[in-house]
C-alpha cells in the first residue's frame, strides 16, 4: 500500500493542522479545539478522531497497540490496527508495556502507562455540558464563562431522584480549575487513572470535530458534592472467571448457551497476560494504576 | 426632606450614571432628538430605538426604590441592563458591595459579571418562563443559584431550598416536582425563593405581579413586604402598576419614551406629581 497513499494515509498538511491543534489542545488543558476532520476510509463515528491524531503523531519508530473496550481483537479494534500498520509500517503489539502509542475505545489498560507513552481516546462525543444543553453556541459560551451551575443541577437531580450520581460513563470532570471535559465513554473505574498521570492523554472527536487533551501531571477532579462522592464501580465478591484478578474492570458476561453469567476482566491483554503467569510461563506485568 | 438628608450621609449601593441603551445603528443626534419632550423614543435621522436614554440614579441601601412608566418606557431595558441580560449601549453602573463600589460593572468580563450577577444579585421576571428551568425540579431551580454561587453540600443546599419553599408558602412535598406543574402563583414565588436563594444585596423585581389574579397579586406583594422587613433587601421593582409602587416602595422615577422624567419620594410623587406626563399617569389610576 505505500507508494500509493502519503505515510500515515492522510496528507501532510493535514498532519501538519492537526499537531498544530494538538499543541493548543495541550496548552489549554481540556478545552475542545475544532480542526477539520478529514475523510478516511472508515465512516466517521468509528474512531476517525483518534485515529487522525494517531496517524498524525505516529513515526517509523513507534509501536502500536490499538483496543476497543479493553479489547485487542474486536473487529473495530483489528481493522484500526490493520489499517495504522498497513499505511505506516510501524510494529503492533498487544502488550501494553511494550507499546509507544495506544489508541483505545472507552477504556484505559490496567497496567500504568509511563511518560514515554501516549494514551489516544475515541471520543463520540465531546461536549459534556450537551448532557444539558443542546445548543453550540450556549455550550461554548458556558465554558468560556466558567458556567457550570447547569451541570450541577443536572447531578443534583441525580442524587434527589436516585440517592447516588448514575452516571455510569462519560463522567464530567474538572480539568486544571477551569474546564468542564468529557473524559469519553470510559467507565467510572478509569476517571481516576487521569489526575496527575504521567502520560499524555490526547482525545479525538472524527465525527464532531474537535481535539482536546490532558497534559501529564494534570489535574482531573470529577465532579462531586462535599456529601455525596465521585465513587468507582464497586466489583466486591466478584473475580474474573479466567484469571481470577479481584481488582481490575470486570465486565458481566452471560452466556446463551448454557445461561450463566460470569465475570471477566475487560483488558484482555491483562487477563492473557496473568493467565500466562499462572501457567508458569514467563511474562512481565506492569505496575498497576492503584497501587 | 429629613429623609433626604440621612440619603445623602448613606453611601449609596447602587450607582448607575448616564446608562443608554439603544437598538440599531445609532447616530449622534439619538439622543437629543429623542425623548419625552420629542414624544418619541425613535431617533428621526436614523430610526434607531433609544430604549433608554442617559439614565442617572442611586439606590441606597435596604430602600426600595420603584420605576414606573407606561408599556415600551424603557423600564424592563433599564432592569434587564442591570442584570447584564442585555448589553448596555454606554454608561457607568457601580455596586458597592463589589470592589468597594470602585469598578464599573460594564466594563469588567463576562466571567466576572456572571459571579456579580451570582453573588451579589436576584431578578425575578414578570415570566416565570425566564427565570425557571422548567425542567429541572422546584429545588433543582433554587440549586441551580446556590450551586453558581458556590454551594457543593447536597444537604445543606436541601435545607436551604426548603427553608425559602416555606417562607414563599410552597408545600414542602412540592419541592421535586417541576415548576412546569405549578399554577402561575405558586411559579413566581418559586422565582422569589430562587432570586432570595444565596441572600443577594440587590434584588431586582420586574413586573412580578402582572397577569397574575388580585388575590394572588396580593400574597405576592405582602410576601415581597415581609421579606424586605425580615433580610432588609435593597430592592428596585418596576411596574406599570402605581398600586404596586405605592405599596412597595420608598422613592420612585418615573419614565417615558426611555427618559427619566420625575423622581422623589413615592407619596410625593403620587400626591403632587410636577411633569405632565406623571401628572396624567396619576390621573388615569382607576
């Protein structure tokens, strides 16, 4: 395929655009830049915003690991990994140690990631104060301001209406002081993996056209009351069926055929690696988030 | 007049000097060539609306100080300027409690006027429409000033919001309903506990018995009254009601066509008006 298409698949004025709005994402912790997201042989809404980014930071040296839900092999996951590989030529891998670039869909690996490595986000959508307002421009205007009653109320409401904050995903948080961000589909377990992290987080919106970024030793607080806590999802007496990890994300599996439901671990990469270990095969498994 | 001289010793908490606002391209003659003496508030040289028009006076502190004035007088202008819902055209206003009265609040940022408008003021609209979100519950509405105003304790924003529920005669098992449910009365005294909700210095009425029923009308003021007793609120109400300024108020201006025409104490103003056009609203009183 090279020869045929520019390294990296899109051209390099694009690449060239997109760094520079990377740059300002970065210089202004959580604000969403607009750049103009290009066309790419996969629909938009299918991870063009990450994978722009990837495509445009990614050099000969890198390596790649790309996930989708903590998952190496899901077909969207497979093809984005492909596709990187093919126009780019540099190394996969599903080992989250061994990879310079991760690009991932609504989860961050269990192993911590260092300061030499890049975590890019899939974002579908970027604007968490659209939980409340549907208007662009008022959004924007809100965040200029620093007006986020609105968003406050709204987890009030949550908490007269539920006794606790459901939101599941996409959690607000509070970047550096000042903006309001999306942190993407990630559960609420990996909301605190980016406060004060080593690595860059870069988020990329294909469909909606905007960058933003959480530079390393950032703060990223999520919103919550001084009586009613931000909480991570509580696996208590749970362990995953296969490698039997007691604190990593589980998701809940059933099964159709014989109707059971089991939990396992979301990062399979994780999981592989600590049921390699149980086998008495060899294999290092990094330092975890949470220690 | 000896209330005028103890006006006089008190600095004032609210300054506002020469405020104009006009809609359209404006020139410079708007603002000679309009005015109560021109009967217009349309500047004949270039069509332009002077809404308001070098607009000058002081509010002291815990007085209530009423506007009135016919339909299209400027009035809601003047109010909504002071809430930065509308952007002044030029002019000066100053609030003592902010920065020492020192800053001209129309000159700051955006930023800092939402915290003034926070912090330091409430407004209750003569349409519930404007100041609730419908959609968020009746103590959702009232959290929503608390939390802008840096409230972040669910608890104690709870017992806040059902403290002034029970001073506006809300029943309390009403207070996560949605005002969208709420008959107009009970609407706008849900606008009140909310504009009360963070103790604002200055709070700023605009026609908030109109279109209700006089009964209600009457809660309403009486409600409006005690509150002014009880926090010693300094309040600007305006209306094209002289029942209602004559019930609240200590001073009162009176505007046409985007001027102010006449000002003084209320019972003055009422009993011996001096402009014509006062003169003639006095008159048409039923």
């Amino acid at each position: 395929m090279r020869g045929i298409y520019n390294y990296g698949f899109i051209d390099e004025n694009t690449k060239k655009e997109i760094r520079r709005k990377l740059l300002k994402a970065v210089a202004i912790p959580g604000y969403q830049v607009p750049f103009g997201s290009r066309e790419l042989p996969i629909a938009r809404g299918w991870g063009t915003g990450g994978l722009q980014i990837t495509l445009s930071i990614i050099g000969p040296e890198d390596t790649i690991k790309v996930i989708d839900q903590g998952c190496d092999d899901s077909v969207n996951a497979c093809n984005l990994r492909d596709f990187i590989v093919t126009t780019t030529g540099v190394k996969s891998t599903t080992d989250t140690l061994e990879a310079s670039i991760i690009q991932t869909r609504h989860r961050i690996p269990e192993e911590k990631m260092r300061a030499d490595q890049i975590l890019v986000l899939q974002v579908p959508y970027p604007e968490t104060l659209r939980w409340v307002e549907p208007s662009e421009q008022e959004t924007r205007r809100m965040h200029a301001e620093k007006d986020y009653s609105k968003l406050w109320v709204f987890l009030y409401e949550e908490i007269v209406r539920w006794g606790e904050i459901t939101l599941s995903y996409r959690y607000p948080v509070m970047v550096n002081g000042r903006y309001a961000m999306d942190p993407s589909p990630i559960p609420r377990w990996d909301v605190p993996k980016l406060h004060q992290a080593e690595t860059l987080f870069l988020f990329g919106a294909g469909r909606e056209k905007r960058i933003y970024a959480i530079p390393p030793y950032t703060d990223v607080v999520p919103l919550q009351f001084e009586d009613y806590y931000f909480q991570v999802e509580n696996f208590k007496g749970k362990f995953c069926k296969f490698c039997g990890s007691t604190d990593s994300y589980l998701d809940e599996v059933y099964d159709r055929e014989t109707g059971e439901r089991y939990f396992a671990c979301s990062d399979t990469s994780f999981c592989m690696k600590r049921r390699k270990q149980s086998s008495g095969i060899p294999v290092k498994i990094g330092r975890r988030w949470y220690e | 007049m000896s209330r005028d001289l103890q006006e006089t010793e008190k600095q004032p908490l609210l300054k506002v000097r020469n405020l104009s606002k006009i809609y359209g391209s404006s020139c410079k003659s708007c603002l000679e060539l309009t005015g109560p003496d021109m009967e217009s508030n349309i500047c004949p040289r270039c069509g332009s609306v002077v809404a308001c028009g070098n607009i000058s006076f002081n509010v002291y502190p815990g007085e209530i100080i009423g506007i009135v004035g016919e339909s299209g007088s400027g009035k809601s202008t003047l109010i909504k300027s002071l809430y930065f819902d509308e952007t002044p055209t030029s002019g000066e206003v100053y609030l003592q409690c902010f920065e020492n009265g020192e800053t001209n609040l129309l000159s700051i940022s955006s930023q800092k006027k939402r915290w003034v408008r926070n912090h330091l003021m409430g407004i209750v609209y003569q349409n519930p429409y404007l100041g609730l979100k419908m959609d968020f519950s009746c103590g959702g509405n009232i959290a929503e000033k608390l939390l802008a105003a840096d409230w972040y304790h669910v608890g104690k924003i709870r017992k806040r919001a059902k403290e002034l529920l029970s001073k506006v005669e809300i029943p309390l098992e009403r207070m996560d309903d949605l005002p969208r449910t709420f008959s107009g009365g009970m609407q706008q005294r849900v606008q009140i506990s909310k504009a009360l909700a963070n103790n604002p210095p200055l709070l700023l009425l605009d026609e908030v018995t109109t279109g209700l029923d006089v009964s209600v009308q009457a809660q309403i003021l009486d409600l409006i009254r005690q509150i002014q007793r009880e926090f010693g609120i300094t309040m600007i109400v305006v209306s094209h009601d002289f029942a209602v300024i004559r019930m609240l108020t200590d001073r009162t201006l009176v505007m046409k066509n985007g001027r102010v025409v006449e000002s003084g104490l209320t019972d003055q103003v009422m009993e011996d008006p001096q402009h014509p056009y006062t003169q003639l609203l006095i008159n048409s009183m039923i």
